[in-house]
C-alpha cells in the first residue's frame, strides 16, 4: 500500500530532523578524543589556545607534551624540597588573589594532610589581611571546623534541595553554629541549617580527587609522587584561565623525572 501525503510529509520532517542534530553532533564531536577512559568532545573550559591544546594532550596520555607546554610558558616551578614548593604555591596564590580578587582559585595537593596543611596556611594569610569575620566552631561532617565570613567552602554532598554538588565552591557570606549562608562560585545565594548539611570543609585548597568536574579561574597544582597520568589530566585542566604546577627536587631530581612519573597509569 501507498504512503499517505501526510504520512510522507511527516517522515520528511523526521529525516529531517535527524540530519540536523546529526550536522550538529559532528560538529561537536569535531576534537572528539577518547583515551583511558577519558573522553573529550569539546575543551570548553581553557580560554587559552594553547592550553587546549594541553587539555587534549592530557586527555589522550600525551602528559609530557601538555607538561612541557606549560613549562615553555612558564607555568612549571621547581623548589628545592616539597615544603619549599607548598610554600611557594601559597605565595603565588596570595599575590593572584591581591592582584584579581574577583576570580575564583583552588589550590590541589594528593593528600588530605596537605590539603588541610595548606586550607589553614590560607585562612591565615586571610585573617592577617582582615578579610575574614569572627570564627565561628560549627560541627561538620568531617569534624569540628572554624568558619568566619570571608572563607572560602566546599560542598562536599550533591544536595538537590539546596542546588548544589559534591566539590561546589563558594564564600562564606554569614555563619553561625546552627546555619550558613554561602555564596556559590555560579552566583547564587545559598541558605541551610548545619543539622540538616555538614557536608562542607574549607574550600581553599582541595584534593586532586575531590576536584573533578570542578571550575576555577586559576588553579595552583603541587605535584607529588602519588600524582599519576589521570590526576594529572584533573589537577592541569580544572581552570579557565591560568595554572601554575610546582614540585620539589626531592620528589623528583628535575623536570624531566617530574614529566616521566607524571605518564604512569
């Protein structure tokens, strides 16, 4: 039996359809990339040319190549110790900060030791500043946490209700111990009683781990030797605009040990 005009009309218009999303699909799929299980369709999150090009290196196991293209932009720093470089992440950090206050940053380590280690360093340069308000003790979920206004926090549970997800960063715009009020990094205002969510921690500084699918401006990374190729392609590609790797020589002998153990998986 013959089709209809309508019936013919309406698989037109289907057919239609589909070559346009498929037009569409192409093109985004035009750096797509797959690698170790990281898939990559689109670099959206550099602003810099060629630190998308970056992205794609570390996003299919080319982590030397993305390395040394930092490191030729001057974006690689050596210290002496591990310590020094912690030291010297935190000093870069304090100077982004006075000089652009307005952007958003995190610091990313391997461990939580550090990660708590340089959270503290931070709001100490904050409090020396005067930029933070009175401490507050509220009890989180990972223990009891000093929070003043000024700080900066981290979610640390997708939480529907309030609208946010586990790694979401924001300010502390009010604190008490029985509730906050946290101004997201998207711009939002959010309100909640800690009896309800403790799931935050200071958002300063945060693990490699923690900070997948996390957005910044500019990150500062401290690579240590539990850093392999995947936390690699976390730590170098979480910012917009800029990001600055330091290591230690007693971690690794030079740039060239550094960018060896960085392609191990």
């Amino acid at each position: 039996m013959g089709e209809g005009k309508a019936e013919r009309a309406r698989r037109g218009s289907v057919r239609h359809r589909r070559r346009g999303a498929g037009k569409r699909l192409r093109h985004r799929l035009t750096h797509h990339e797959r690698h170790g299980g990281i898939e990559i369709t689109e670099v959206r999150r550099q602003r810099i040319d060629w630190q998308q090009d970056a992205t794609r290196q570390l996003a299919t196991g080319r982590t030397d190549e993305a390395i040394r293209a930092y490191a030729d932009h001057g974006h690689v720093d050596a210290a002496e110790t591990r310590e020094q470089a912690r030291g010297d992440m935190l000093d870069r950090w304090e100077r982004e900060r006075q000089a652009n206050p307005d952007d958003t940053r995190i610091m990313l380590t391997h461990t939580n030791d550090e990660v708590r280690e340089l959270n503290e360093a931070a709001r100490d340069r904050m409090r020396a500043a005067g930029e933070l308000g009175d401490d507050v003790r509220v009890k989180a979920e990972r223990g009891t946490r000093a929070f003043a206004s000024g700080d900066r926090i981290m979610f640390l549970q997708n939480e529907r209700g309030l609208g946010v997800k586990n790694g979401t960063l924001g300010t502390v715009e009010q604190v008490s111990a029985q509730s906050m009020i946290v101004h997201t990094d998207d711009g939002r205002d959010v309100a909640f009683d800690l009896k309800d969510y403790n799931k935050i921690d200071h958002g300063f500084a945060a693990t490699i781990h923690k900070a997948q699918g996390m957005t910044v401006d500019r990150a500062h990374v401290l690579a240590t030797p539990g850093m392999d190729a995947h936390g690699s392609y976390v730590a170098l590609s979480r910012h917009r605009d800029g990001m600055e790797l330091h290591y230690g020589r007693d971690d690794f002998a030079g740039q060239d040990k550094l960018i060896n153990s960085r392609n191990r998986r």
